[in-house]
C-alpha cells in the first residue's frame, strides 16, 4: 500500500506540513501551529482522545499541551504513511511522548481494547480530522466499524465491571475471611483414573439425557455447575464435585435446601462467588476449595498462597467452561459435556429442577404463570438464530466460542452428537487424577490482605497513567467501575481511588 501522502510543503510561516497525493494538505498551508492551538482550545476535556488523522503532528501537540495527562490515540491509514510523516520533527515530537500513542488503522482496535479502561479514563472524546476524513471518505464506514466493535466490547466490559464491582469485591474479601476460618485438615481429592469425567451444564437438553447419566452413573466421575445441582439431586444424582462462579446473591438458591448432601460433595466456589452461598456449605459440613479466574484481587491473593486455589479458566464468564478446566486440571482425559447448548432448545432456558422452577411456581398465578415467566427470562435480551437454527443470545455465542477456543488451544478433539460434547486430550502420559487441597496455609491469607494494604496505603497524588498504580490500586478497578457507574461518573480517578481505599479498610479486621 502506498502512502496517502507524497510531499512535504513549507508553509507561508515556515513549517513543514504534508501533502496529500492530490497536493491538497489537511492543515493551513499559512500558520499551521495557530490552526492547532485554535482547534485545541475550542476542543472540550477529556482524559481520552482518539484522533483520526496526525499530518504534521501540531493540533496533537497543542492538545496534549491543554490536556496534558490525558492519553491521546492518534491513528493514521497505514504504516506507510507514520513511515512518511516521520521525515517531520514535529512528527517525531508527538511520537516519543509517552501519553501519545500514534498507530495505523490495522492495529487501532487492538489498542483501543489494550489502553482504553473506562474505569481510569472515564468517556472516550473522538476527534475526526475534517480534511484527514475527506481524503480517506472511501473506508469512513469501514474505520467506524472497527470503533463501533471495539467500544461494543469495551462496553460490555465495563459494564458488568460496573454491575458487579462490588459485589465482586465485597465476595472476595469475605470469602478470603471465610477460609481462613475453615478447620478441616488438609486433603487430597483422588478420582478413579479409569472413569471419566462428566461436566454438566443446566441447559435444556440435559432433560434428554438424564436418563444416560442413571442408568451410566459408575462410569462417571461428575462435575456439575451449580445450576444444575438442584436437577441433579432431583434425579437422585449426588456429584462428586460442583462449581461456582457467580457473585450474584440468587446463586444461594442453588443451595439453600440441598443441605443433606454437602458432605458429598466438594464445592469449587470462585473467590467472587456468592458468599452467603459458601458459607452456608462451610456451615452444613461441606468442603470447600476456591478458585481464581481473572479477577485482579483474586490474583493477588493467588500469588501469595498458590497452594491454597486453584485457577480456572471461565472464557466469556460461563461456569460450564470453569467446570470443564477443573475436570482437565483433575487429570482427565477422557470428558463428556452435558447440556452445554448455549442456547434455547425448543424455547426452553434451562433443564427442568433448576432454581428457578421453584421461584417461578412460587410466584405464578392466573395472570401470570411459570411458562409466562419463563418467556419472560427468554426474551429479555435480543435473540438470534444459531447455526443449528435454535433461539440463542450474543452473550450465550460468546460462551460457546470461548469453550470452543478453549478446546482448541488445549489440544482436545471433540465430537457433538445428541447434545453432547464427546471430548479426548491426546496426552503421552495422563497425569495421577489427584487434587491435593491445603487449608492448614489458609490461616494466614487475611493476615497478607492486611499487610498488602499496609504496605500500599492511599496516597493522593497526580496520577497520569495506569503505570503510576501500584498493584494493590490496579486490583481495585473493577470496583472503582462500579463507583463511576453508580456514584459519580464525573469524578476524577484519585477520588474514586481514595474511595476505593475507603472500601478496603472497611474490611480489614477479621
């Protein structure tokens, strides 16, 4: 691809702009440095510029001048034409200044998802060259759609960041209290090596296939989402052991009257999950090991007592894929995936026996009944049709291709038939199925989150960029998501960081 510029004109007040190759140029061929400061000036703040076209460099420039913590992400049409507009100074002025970040339309939207943090940045300013956008007319729709994907994606985050920040935090720091209460002795999990392992999701087919889970039980080894727990138990199905992901305090109904039953079964309860929910399986006599899955605090406490988690891998954030690393972790090799449809068989959200058919009973009357309900819960978002034609959701896609990546990086053929995911890793030597669960070491994790506070303390300060946060401050972000979102969108990063602390010491005696 040849540049969109050939030439480099002095201008009437002697700097040095380019040209265009129809020999017009997107500055003023007359004072380019006074258009500059104009346009900066009358440009309102923002804390993150995204600047289609650079030119001569000097309008990024002044910008960054009047904004000068802000992160600017200046873009031009390819990498021949940064290679053009580096024969100028002022170019290579705007370039080797670390709040700049200049880039080609080929690797925009991959730092768009790497540098733009809504929690940190608050909104995103989009500033369009005039002439810039008319040379380049041809691909407008094709750069907004790169934009539009990458703020979708962004959103997306941002929003359950928002939704969830607190929760996640709150759970968190109570569950990491929780298991350093916990008593029992250390132990180990030891699975027959010779069965293999049944991960089962909540999806409606698994109606279908209950039946081969029975009449088959010695072969297997179960893993079962906590969706699916209350379905299984109704089908006189114990597991071995079920999973936990969601902060969300409805996640307690997965347990609330299967109380009989905890002493059978080992719960794998995400350090975000529902605390109410684990305590209430430590308080029956279940056993309980946590696991981590991205959550930047979790990892904190993760680094400092490995032994004492697991990691697990939840994709898009879908417990069935967590369900199946724990089971690969195990040293499986041989898995079957139960009622993983990700999507809405014959107009049904999930297997029959979840939790939520005893709130939806509960709550039906003469106007409004279970199947209403149940509708209800269907189209509450967008629905599309998959591949096989079956009633699905961006999100429920998502799920599924994040296990699909997951299968595919992890070397693990597979085969779909019958609503089941038929799964085989090809391994030289498989591994001793053993998972070996240290509590005693639990004691001292609320002793380290004390000590991590202490040993990073709030301190107000200029903040310019994430590099300036400690790790204990770039763990807080989720929440600090939430504090934008529902305390005060326009408050500057420090305040909402000082709030974050404020959290922290809330919880910080046992």
């Amino acid at each position: 691809m040849s540049s969109i510029y050939t030439s480099i004109l002095s201008a009437k007040n002697g700097s040095l702009i380019p040209l265009f190759d129809d020999g017009k140029s997107m500055e003023s061929k007359y004072n380019p440095q006074n258009e500059a400061e104009r346009n900066a000036e009358n440009t309102e703040a923002s804390s993150f510029f995204l600047i289609l076209g650079i030119g001569s460099g000097f309008f990024i420039e002044e910008l960054s001048k009047k904004y000068p913590n802000a992160l600017i992400l200046a873009v031009e049409k390819s990498d021949e034409d940064l290679l053009f507009l580096n024969q100028l100074e002022s170019f290579r002025k705007i370039a080797t200044n670390k709040n700049i970040i200049v880039t080609s339309l080929e690797h925009l939207q991959s730092l768009l998802l790497q540098n733009y943090l809504p929690s940190f940045y608050g909104n995103l300013k989009i500033i369009e060259q005039r002439a810039w956008i008319q040379k380049n007319m041809e691909i407008k729709a094709y750069i907004d759609k790169i934009i539009k994907d990458s703020l979708q994606q962004i959103s997306r985050d941002f929003s359950v960041q928002a939704h969830f920040g607190k929760i996640w935090h709150n759970n968190i720091i109570n569950n990491i209290k929780l298991y350093s209460q916990i008593n029992y002795k250390d132990y180990t999990l030891d699975f027959e090596s010779n069965k293999t392992a049944a991960v089962i999701a909540a999806g409606s087919s698994l109606d279908q296939n209950i039946k081969k889970l029975k009449e088959d039980r010695d072969k297997y080894i179960i893993f079962s989402t906590d969706t699916a727990y209350s379905s299984l138990l109704k089908n006189g199905i114990i597991p071995e052991v079920v999973v936990s992901i969601d902060g969300q305090n409805i996640s307690h109904s997965h347990f609330i009257h299967n109380k009989l039953f905890f002493e059978k079964t080992l719960f794998v309860c995400d350090l975000c999950a529902d605390f109410s929910a684990c305590n209430n399986i430590i308080k029956n006599k279940g056993k309980i090991l946590f696991s981590i899955s991205g959550h930047p605090l979790s990892e904190l406490f993760y680094k400092s007592n490995e032994q004492a988690f697991i990691k697990l891998n939840s994709g898009a954030g879908t417990v069935t894929l967590a369900a199946l690393d724990f089971a690969i972790k195990t040293g499986f090799t041989k898995i079957e995936v139960f009622a993983a449809d990700f999507a809405y068989l014959n107009g049904k959200s999930y297997t029959k026996g979840t939790y939520l058919d005893s709130i939806y009973q509960q709550m039906a009357d003469k106007l409004i009944s279970t199947e209403k309900q149940f509708d209800k819960l269907l189209f509450r978002t967008e629905l599309n049709l998959n591949t096989e034609g079956n009633k699905t959701t961006s999100t429920l896609e998502a799920y599924r291709q994040s296990m699909q990546d997951f299968l595919k990086q992890n070397e693990i053929n597979f085969t779909y038939r019958d609503y089941i995911y038929y799964l085989e890793k090809n391994v030289k030597k498989a591994p001793e199925n053993k998972i070996q669960i240290k509590t005693q070491s639990n004691k001292k994790l609320f002793d380290d989150f004390n000590n991590l506070i202490n040993k990073n303390p709030y301190k107000k300060r200029e903040i310019n960029s994430i590099n300036d946060l400690n790790i204990l401050e770039i763990a807080l972000l989720p929440l600090i998501s939430w504090l934008r979102f529902y305390d005060n969108k326009e408050s500057d990063f420090s305040s909402l960081l000082e709030k974050a602390y404020t959290f922290l010491k809330r919880n910080q005696v046992l």
